[in-house]
C-alpha cells in the first residue's frame, strides 16, 4: 500500500479549516504544517519553516508536527511508531542540538529487509544504521529506570533508516525547531527478523555497513544517547510528559550508530547490508535512475 499524492490533496484541503477559530499559536502551527505538507504533496522541497514562515521555539515545532502527522493519517496513512533523531554526538553537533528529537513513522514508509528502493533524483540518499524496538506493552506512565522499561519491550531487530527532509539545497541552514517540524526526516525505514530483547547486549552493540560488500561505515550502539535502551526511554518519558503513549506493536528506531553514510551523488545504487553480529542483518537494495 501506498499513500497517493491525490489523498495528501485532500488532507492539504483540511488545513484552512484547522485554523478558524484558533489561538495564534495554533494558527502559527497550522501555517507551518500547511508549508511542510506542500513539499510533501508537489514533491518540490521548500524553504525552512523558520525562514519562510516565521520564528519557532520547540513547542512550537513539536505543535507544527503534531498538525502535519494529523493531514498525513487524515490522508490515509497511519502511525506505527516513531524515530528518534540526533542521538549521535556527531548529528547534534551538526545542528547545535542540546539533545535529541522524535518523529512519527508511518505505515507507508516501511520495507522489508531486501526490499529495493529508488534512489530518487532531488535530494542526496543517506542511510543510518539503527537498533528498532518493537513495543509489548503500552506504556504510559514515566518510567524510571532502563529496568522498569525492559517488560515493555516484545523485541528488537536490526534496521536501516533512509531519512530525508524537506528543505532546499539551497536554503539557509534548517534550525533544530525546523527539523522537528519537518518530522524530523522520516522517510523509508527497513527492518530485519526480531529477536528477544534480552538474547543479545544491545547496547553493547557494533555495527557495519557495507555497499556490495565493501564496508563504508561503522558504529557503536553506545553512541546512541548511552544506548538504544536509554534512548528508548528517553521518548518514552518525553511523549507521556506531552501527553502521548506508546502502544504495542508500535516500532521505535531508536537513533542511528554513526553519522549517517551519504554514498557518492552520482553512484548511490548497490546493496547494503547493516551487520549487527548478534542481532542480525537488515539490508536493502538501492536502484539508480534509469
């Protein structure tokens, strides 16, 4: 399944009527998501929010995403978890982060392992390696403790995520508030086979990518905000404190191991394969234009 341009349209149709009658700051929300769902629908990036619309702080932002997931399952897809972004010391020094970000993930958006994307022609691929967590039971309390969330968690796989935002190439430097608004770069995500939580050290974890079998990229799970573990609960506190849940069922990609691999513009097709000893393999085919 996959979600078409013309039900974005209508989910574009909805905005103007999200904003009658509403605070400014639910007016400010809408005009960024209306903004951010335009690139979605024309397939055209955009200019930042913070340029083109106006000033953000995090609420905000967070607000302007809440609006733009609500036009996207208003045009029929749906949420089955959420990515956590700028985990990576190297990713939050990149945006000048303090920490890190969540975003949605959705239906559409998942391949399985193998699965052969288009390498796209507008925007450079990148390609994360990231331990994904498969929720078993709701949680929706704080937590406080890594050992208090174990029991909550069904499984976890090996996964590969190919984020991509919105922005033009072009454009001033997008802020953290505008990632955020951009729901932080979901994209595609790939998963491989689950294994109980508890069969492997996940955050003890090393991974390597390779691209036809050459290796490109390593990384450590423990630079993964200390670990997927600590990661997991990290969103886990920052939803209930905004209100949210997790559900069971529901996948986390809990932040990528390395800096994201961005192979050559004009060469990204190949096979990759993401090894995570233990815990497996997720690969997924890139096909170049034709």
């Amino acid at each position: 399944m996959k979600t078409s341009r013309p039900t974005h349209l209508a989910a574009l149709a909805l905005l103007p009527l999200l904003a009658v009658g509403c605070c400014p700051k639910c007016r400010s929300a809408t005009a960024i998501s209306r903004h951010m769902l335009s690139a979605r629908v024309t397939g055209s990036p955009v200019e930042p929010p913070s340029s083109a619309v106006g000033r953000m702080d995090p609420a905000l932002a967070y607000l302007s995403q809440d609006y733009l997931v609500a036009e996207i399952t208003a045009g029929g897809d749906r949420v089955v978890g959420y990515k956590i972004a700028l985990t990576h010391p190297a990713s939050r020094a990149a945006f000048g982060a303090a920490g890190p970000a969540y975003g949605r993930i959705f239906y559409t958006q998942h391949r399985p392992s193998g699965a052969t994307i288009p390498a796209g022609r507008s925007q450079r691929l990148a390609i994360e390696m990231e331990v994904a967590m498969v929720i078993g039971r709701r949680i929706d309390k704080p937590l406080a403790s890594v050992a208090e969330l174990r029991p909550y968690v069904r499984a976890a796989c090996p996964a590969i995520e190919l984020p991509r935002d919105h922005f033009r190439p072009d454009a001033r430097r997008p802020t953290f508030e505008d990632l955020v608004a951009d729901n932080v770069g979901a994209h595609r995500f790939v998963l491989g086979a689950e294994i109980d939580p508890a069969a492997a050290d996940l955050d003890a974890l090393s991974a390597a990518l390779s691209c036809d079998g050459k290796p490109v990229a390593t990384g450590k799970a423990r630079d993964v905000l200390g670990g997927p573990w600590r990661s997991l609960l990290w969103l886990a506190n920052s939803l209930t404190e905004a209100g949210f849940r997790l559900e069971p069922g529901q996948v986390v990609l809990t932040g990528s191991l390395a800096a994201p691999y961005r192979p050559p513009h004009e060469a990204p097709a190949g096979t990759y394969v993401a090894d995570f000893g233990p815990m497996g393999k997720a690969s997924v085919v890139i096909a170049g234009e034709r």
